[in-house]
C-alpha cells in the first residue's frame, strides 16, 4: 500500500491539532471524573452511612428491648424500666420502622433488604412475645404467682433472649455488608480522585513533550537531517556500510533517506553472500540487482565452483572416514563370527542410510559350494533368518558366478521376493557386491534402498567389500586352524587316556605276579615241611618195625 505524502507545513498542523486534542481530552476526563466522584460521596452519605445508622439504631433497640424486658420480669419495682418498655412499644419502634423502611426502600440489595424485612417482622413476634409477658406481670399480686412468674422466666430464657441474639447475629452481618459496600466505595472514592490527580499531570507533561518536540523538529527538521545523510555518504565512499535512519517522512528528505539506504542495503547484501560463501554456505542465496550487476554474478558463478569442490571434499572425506570405521570394526575382538558379521552389516547399512541389508558366506559342503545368510539387518533391527542359496541361482547366484556388482534400479513388485531374499517390500534400488581377495569370491552383500545409491556410494561398497573378503578369509583360516588344534587336542587327550589305561594295567599284572611268587613260596614252604614230616613218620616206622622184629 502507498504510503500517503505529508509536507512538513502538514506535520506542524497535526501537531499543534494534537495538542488542542489533549486539552479537551484533559477537560473531559477531569468532568466525568468529577461527576463520578460527586455521585459516589453523595451516595455514601445519603445512602450508606444512613443505613449503617440505622442498623446500629435497630441493634440497640434490640439491646434496651432484652434489657427492659429482663427487668420487667425479675425487677418487679423498677417502674421506669416499665415505662421505657411501654414507650418503646409504643411510640420508639414504630416511628424507627417507618424511617427504616424508607432508608430499605433505597437498597440496590433487594437481598439485604428482605433479610431486613425478615429481622422486623421477627422483632414485631418478638415484641408480641414481650407484650404477653407484661400483661402475665401487670401487678404486685402477679408476682406472688409462682406460675406466672415460672411462665415469664421461661419465654425470657427460651425466647426473648436466643431470638434477641439471632436478630443481633444477622444485623451485624448486614452492617458488615454495608460497611464493606462503603469501603469500597471511599476506596473507588479515593481511586478516581488519584486518576484524575495522574490523568492532568500525564496530559500536561505530554502537552509539554510535544510542544518541546514542535519547538526541536521547527529548529532541526531539515538541516540536521541533510548533515546527517551528507556525513553517511561520505563514509560510504570509505567502504563504511551505514544506512541512514529513517525517521519515517514521506518529503524529500525522506526520499532521499530511502535511496541511500538502498543502495546500502544492496552492498551489504552482496557483501553477506561473499561472507556466507567464504564461509562455505554455498546454499545462500542471492539475487543480483540488475542484469548488470557484474559483481553479482561474479560471486554467484564463485559460489558455483566452490560448492561443486566442497562437494567433492566431503564425499572424499565420507569414504575416507568410512573406511576407517569399517577397518576399526574388521580390528575388533569378537567372541563369535555372527557378532562380528551382525556389527559389520549393522554399520554398513547405517552409514549408506538404506533400509535393508545381508551378508552371504560361501559355504563349502563336502565339495559342493553355496551360498549361506550370516547376517540381515532391516529397519535399524536384526533379521534371524536362514537362507541357502545355490550358486547361479538368483541375483546373488549370479555375482558369485560373474564375480562382479549388479546394480537394479527398476524393480517390479514381485521380483525382489524372488531374487534377493530380503523380504516383501519392493526397493526403489538394489545393489549386490561381491566379496572377494584377489578375485576369489568368499562372499556377497545385499543392500536394498528406497533411494537410489550415487555412484560415491556404490564405489564405497566395492572398497569395503575387499575389506570384508580380507576379514571372513581370515576369519575362515582361523576356524580352520583352530578346528586342527581342537583336534589335536582331543587326540592328544586319547592318548593321554590309553597310556593311563596301560599304566594301570602294568600295575595290576605286576601285582598279580607278585602275589603269584607269594603264593609259590607257601606252597614250597608247605610241601617242605610236608616231606619233613613224611620223613620223620617213616623213620618212626622203621623203629617201630625194628623194635617188633626184635
């Protein structure tokens, strides 16, 4: 929207007229507060404290009605109390209900004043109550009946005296409301006053600010602002970027406070994109001022060759530090192959940002060779799977065989259940590198993306999967070996076996010889002694015979 064009001579007549504004703005403030606080006190005065009176008056009344009657009752000789009770009957409350009601009849509360209405017609009960009692008691003789007198001391104690203090309870509740109700209105009071005291000491101090401001902008309104543009186009000339401030005026020397800062803002502008792409912002963007504007597209043809550099740079650097994380994790000490195959797929799929990834092992079964899932990783999640895939067969068969890449990036809905194994969903491209050291191929690894892989990218999987061969050919030798020396092992541990057998069985057989030559050696003693024995018995024959002979 074009701004409207206001000449100096107009600026002077807008404020002298918002000036004029001020004063009758002050005026009328000041009349309607005025009014509004004639009307507060006189309410407060007419209304208010005349009804706090009153309240006041009917708790008394209360008071010296109790009283009077208490001692009508159990004074039988105070003559004046009696007569005080008659007058209050007779002449003090009507002419107090008639004021009262007239005071009521004002009340903005018609609550407050039913309740008061209430408390009356409760007094006038009451005061009923209080006329019987003077009527039971109207004698001497009256006071000689026990019954009587037991009969007024009983509407004392169970009537006048509870009902007196409810009605008393519910006055000083009501006056309570009043003398809040004038509270707040000599506080409101008190307010206004103290607005109308802050509105006439604002609006004057305005009027004097503006009229100071009048006084300043008719000394200074064009040579100041002239001096001040002057000294910023001088420093201009220097290579000072400063723009003019712009007080807003839509004159001459507003127009020319708006070409400077113009052309200010042009330089630093421009200024600022050489700075943001020094600072290797290449996504900054920058319009030229005119087709002209050999210095604009300068920078922007400067922005174009060094994003096209730092591209480069930081794909380099990609590979590079990718490289290094991929050699860190191959380093690593593992408890298990899976583990180290998990953490290698895990790393691989993460740092190429693609959503599905295997890794396949050429398994080698009794001369036959195939291909054995080791590892998937879909969705930032581990796959358990099992999957043997023959060589030749599908997409993974097929690299082994061509030990080469294959790139798909047009792939139909159901092919890539049947050629890469790696699920239901359909990649927007695949790519299988074959793992090989030295052209012998010991494995493949299946990526599968919703993005298309740039060729930094595919380049990466052929540099990590020499990486990755090199790692599981080791790994492979060294099951290798450590199957030969867990075999020797066990081996060595039959033959440790058979040599304790043997051991054991020298011992028992030399034990059994010994227990043999034990045994001969009895059995040459006995026969020993046998013959001795047989030796002796014939000799005793001999003798025998001899002896019979003789």
């Amino acid at each position: 929207m074009k701004k409207i064009r206001i000449t100096i001579e107009r600026k002077l007549q807008m404020g002298f007229a918002a000036l004029i504004i001020l004063f009758i703005l002050n005026g009328v403030i000041s009349v309607i507060v005025l009014q509004n606080n004639k009307s507060k006190a006189a309410r407060i005065s007419n209304d208010t404290e005349p009804s706090i009176k009153a309240l006041d008056d009917f708790k008394l009344l209360l008071i010296q009605s109790k009283m009077l009657t208490t001692n009508w009752v159990y004074l039988r000789s105070k003559e004046d109390d009696k007569q005080d009770l008659k007058t209050l009957h007779e002449n003090t409350y009507p002419t107090f209900k008639k004021n009262l009601t007239k005071i009521v009849a004002r009340w903005e509360d018609t609550t407050q004043a039913a309740k008061i209405n209430k408390l009356t017609k409760s007094f006038e009960a009451l005061l009923d109550v209080e006329k019987e009692i003077m009527n039971s008691l109207n004698s001497f003789e009256a006071y000689e009946d026990p019954m009587m007198k037991l009969d007024a001391e009983s509407k004392i104690e169970e009537t006048v005296l509870p009902q007196t203090a409810e009605m008393i309870a519910g006055l000083d509740k009501i006056k309570e409301i009043k003398m809040k109700e004038k509270r707040e209105a000599e506080d409101s009071l008190e307010e206004s006053t103290a607005f109308l005291t802050g509105t006439i000491v604002t609006l004057g101090i305005i009027l004097v600010i503006i009229s100071l401001g009048i006084a300043l902008y008719l000394g200074s309104s064009i040579t100041k602002p002239i001096i001040y543009i002057k000294n910023v186009v001088n420093n201009l000339g220097k290579g000072k970027l400063e723009e003019v401030k712009d007080y807003g005026r839509n004159d001459e020397i507003g127009d020319m406070v708006h070409s400077v800062n113009n052309l200010v803002q042009g330089l630093r502008y421009t200024s600022e994109f050489a700075r943001n792409v020094g600072n290797s912002n290449f996504e900054s963007d920058f319009n030229v001022l005119s087709e002209h504007d050999e210095l604009g597209l300068a920078l922007i043809s400067m922005r174009d060759n060094l994003k096209k550099a730092a591209e480069e740079d930081k794909r380099r650097a990609w590979a590079t530090n990718g490289l290094a994380e991929i050699g860190g994790i191959l380093r690593s000490n593992y408890n298990t192959s899976e583990e180290l195959y998990d953490n290698v797929l895990r790393f691989v799929v993460k740092y190429l940002h693609v959503n599905q990834g295997g890794l396949y092992e050429i398994i080698e079964d009794d001369g036959n060779k195939h291909l054995e899932l080791r590892s998937c990783y879909a969705y930032e999640r581990k796959k358990f799977q099992e999957k043997r895939i023959e060589i030749g067969e599908g997409l993974l068969g097929q690299c082994v065989l061509e030990n080469d890449k294959i790139l798909l990036t047009d792939i139909p809905p159901s092919y890539v259940a049947i050629t890469s194994g790696l699920g239901e969903a359909t990649p927007s491209c695949i790519l299988i590198a074959p793992l090989k050291v030295v052209d012998n191929c010991v494995g493949v690894i299946e990526l599968a993306s919703f993005h298309v892989l740039e060729e930094h990218e595919i380049a990466f999987v052929e540099k990590i999967s020499e990486s990755i061969a090199s790692t599981l050919s080791t790994i492979k030798i060294n099951e290798r070996t450590k199957k030969l020396l867990e075999d020797s092992q066990v081996q060595s541990e039959q033959l440790r076996s058979q040599e304790e057998e043997m051991r054991q069985n020298m011992e028992e057989l030399h034990a059994t010889q010994e227990e043999m030559q034990r045994k001969q050696a009895d059995m040459e003693q006995k026969l020993k002694q046998a013959l001795q024995n047989e030796k002796v018995l014939v000799e005793k024959l001999q003798m025998l015979e001899s002896v019979n002979n003789n």
